[in-house]
C-alpha cells in the first residue's frame, strides 16, 4: 500500500518530519449565559431538512472513519463495521475511552435508523480504521498509511474526524492517492479557535469542515480560514456514548460526520455519480451565512440536506434572510448595517421585498431578479447619533416575495439582532 506510493515516486523520494495528528481538543460550548450555544440534541438531521424516512440513505456505500477505531455499540447494527488497524502489533486495540470520538463518529454516519442516536445515511457501511491510538493521538505516517487501506478497501468516502498543523510530504502523497481514485476525503477544521486549518483539511482536496449551533452561529473554538468549505452541527448534537447510551458531541469532528453521510447518501441515490460530483452538488447548495458569499467561518455555506434533496424539482421559489452584519465607518459618524437575502429555491425570483426597522424606523426595499442560489445584499446607514449611549441599534427584519408564495417561509424572518459596536 503505502510503499507502493514511494516506489512510484521519483527518485529522491521527498522527505519531511513525521508530524503529529490528533482528535481535536473538546469542544464544550456553553448553552447559557450571554456567550451561549443554541444546542442541537437529537434534532440536527430535521434541522438539516433530511426527512424521517431516510433508512435507505447511504446503502451499498462504504465510509472509512480514520480515527481511534469504532467500539460495538446498540446505535451500531452487527456486522455493519469492518476494521482496518495502522497502528503496531501490540498497541492497545481496546479503543479505550478515546474509542468513544470514533463511535460518536459512526453514530453521526450510520446511526440505526430510528434510533436516538440516528445517522443522516443509517445503510452505510462503515470501514473503521484505527490511525489514533487510545490516547487519540496519531502521526501523520500512519494518518497516510489509513488513508491508502481506506481507499484500497473500497472507501467512496473518507471522514477525518482528525489533524495537526504540521505538513507532511507522505500526507500529501496519501491524499493525492485517494483524489486520483476517486475518493472523496472530509476532514476537521481544528478546535482551536485560530485563523489557521490542520492538515488534512488544510489540503485542497480535502473538504473542510466548520461548526455551527443551532442557529447557525459559528462555533467560536471552531478554526477559520480561506480553505473551509462548509459548515455542519457542531454544538451539543447527540451521538452514541459510553455503556450503550447517547451523549452531546459538540465541535469540528461532531460537524464532519454530517457532510460524510450526506455524500454517502447522494452517492446511494444515483449510482452515475462519482463522489466528487456528490460533493460538488452538496457545496453547490448550501445556505449562506456570515458575510455574504464564501467567507473563512462558513465557507461556501451551512449544509442543507432539503435544498440538496429538491435541487431538480421545479416551481421553489425561496427568498431567505441570513445574519445581519455591522460596519463601522468612523470617518463620516455613520455605521452601516448589511442585510442579505438569498435566493435557495430552484426558480428565479422576479422581487423580494426586505423589510427593515432599525430602532423603531421602518423601510421596504424591493430587490429585484435573484438567480437560483445567488446572494444580494443591501447596506443600511445609521447616523451615530441615532444609537443608545451604550453602542447598541437593534434591527429587526423580514423578506417577503412579491406576487409569490414562499416555498419555506421559515426562513423569511422575521429576525431580531442587536449589534454593538465598540468604540474607544
């Protein structure tokens, strides 16, 4: 497997230090309080919009989970989980505690449907291969060397629940490996907080992944930068847990699971895809949230399972709101609120009107032809003297189509932010 890699490569084969890789640090955002999470509990695959018959999801399909090897659990059917190990003879192969990250993992994949810890592709095959040892802690050899077994045992779709910030020439081989053939590889931004992806989410064939809670707040422990591709539930999102039961999972490897199974799932649909089109259909549907368009918090956008689902069905019309936005312009006393509305139906929208009360001062602006899937927004300017003495101007706002009826009203608002700009 992996010494066919370097006997293929030209002579001198590259070399670089053997890096560590590792499960992101836990991610226990607080749900209450003035800096809190909206949790997802068991309601992340309804958020999403998968409906309560998906048990055919993911069929015929095979997963790799590269991670500290996949644990028995009831969520889990038998016989569902083949196993690859990396690791040496010798090392414990008990998972012990840390078996855990990876069973949360393919619970969030392949979770018996019906169950409590349900997965968004319950007939996947699983394929779980142990690159992390009980500690859940790995290197970027092995991490390389799971990869090649996952591809070469059939994988269609690789979740790496996983990373390191160091780059390594055999990673990169690995990676290019499985591109070349195919696969699709999904992997963790990082749980660090910073402006700055772990390897191999860093990669560009590699999907990256962000979290996001319940009401598509970006997780703030979640990392940001140009290579994030999309956005997942990460806060909170029940999974399978120690002695057969379900616990909160939150962070980047509670995100990727989702994206993994939702690819599974197209791939499971219509067997003339290749799961890097499967990919490109999820990316190409995404809700846009943050700053409009692809931004370092959300990437392309936040996954939706339902626009994925209706992309082909004609007559949606579907005018959204996203997070409004503030900007400060000091120079001429003003600041400027950004507002967008989206258009995530599958028809063109002749005019959405955007209802705006800031502080009480009410306006409609009409904006006129949204292509399918594109962003438009609108900036607001406040004078400064028009904001409390404590920095604050509420917004509140809504969109309505005009002479059309709204396919999903729930996401026309109205919305309610209260933003604050700190000044010295």
């Amino acid at each position: 497997m992996l010494e066919r890699l370097t006997r293929s490569g030209p002579v001198p084969v590259e070399w670089s230090a053997n890096t560590r890789v590792h499960t992101p640090p836990p991610a226990e955002p607080p749900l209450t309080g003035p800096e809190s999470y909206l949790a997802f509990g068991a309601e992340a695959l309804s958020w999403l919009g998968v409906p309560n018959r998906h048990d055919t999801w993911g069929k015929g399909i095979t997963v790799a989970v590269l991670d500290t090897g996949i644990m028995p659990h009831p969520t889990l059917p038998e016989g569902s989980v083949s196993s690859i190990d990396c690791l040496p003879a010798g090392d414990d192969a008990s998972g012990g505690s840390s078996g855990q990250h990876a069973t949360a993992v393919a619970s969030l994949i392949a979770g018996k449907s019906g169950s409590e810890t349900e997965g968004i592709a319950p007939s996947a095959r699983l394929l779980s291969v142990r690159v992390l040892g009980s500690d859940g802690r790995g290197d970027a050899f092995t991490l390389a060397k799971g990869i090649v077994a996952a591809v070469d045992g059939g994988a269609r779709v690789i979740n790496m629940s996983l990373g390191g910030y160091g780059e390594s020439h055999i990673m990169r081989q690995a990676v290019r490996y499985a591109t070349d053939r195919g696969t699709v590889m999904v992997a963790a931004a990082g749980n660090d907080g910073v402006s700055e992806l772990v390897f191999p989410a860093r990669y560009d064939d590699v999907l990256a992944v962000a979290a996001v809670d319940a009401a598509g707040q970006h997780l703030h422990v979640s990392n940001r930068g140009d290579e994030v591709d999309v956005a997942a539930p990460g806060v909170a999102v029940v999974a399978a847990g120690a002695e057969g039961k379900g616990a909160l999972f939150s962070g980047t490897s509670a995100a990727v699971p989702f994206v993994s199974g939702m690819i599974a799932a197209l791939l499971s649909m219509d067997p003339a895809l290749s799961p890097r089109q499967a990919a490109d259909i999820l990316l190409g549907n995404t809700d846009d949230y943050g700053v409009p368009g692809e931004d370092q918090l959300y990437g392309k956008g936040i996954l939706d399972a339902e626009r994925i689902m209706d992309r082909d069905r004609q007559g949606i019309f579907d005018a959204a709101i996203g997070p409004a936005n503030l900007q400060g312009r000091l120079e001429d006393g003003t600041l400027a609120v950004v507002l967008y509305v989206q258009n995530r139906g599958t028809e063109a929208i002749g005019q959405a009107d955007l209802f705006v009360e800031i502080d009480g001062v009410r306006s409609v602006t009409a904006i006129y032809g949204i292509p399918v899937g594109k962003t438009v927004s609108r900036v607001y300017s406040i004078a400064r003297e028009r904001m409390r003495g404590e920095g604050l101007v509420r917004v509140k706002y809504s969109v309505s189509l005009a002479g059309q009826q709204d396919s999903r009203p729930h996401n026309d608002g109205p919305r309610l932010a209260e933003l604050t700009l700190a000044t010295k």
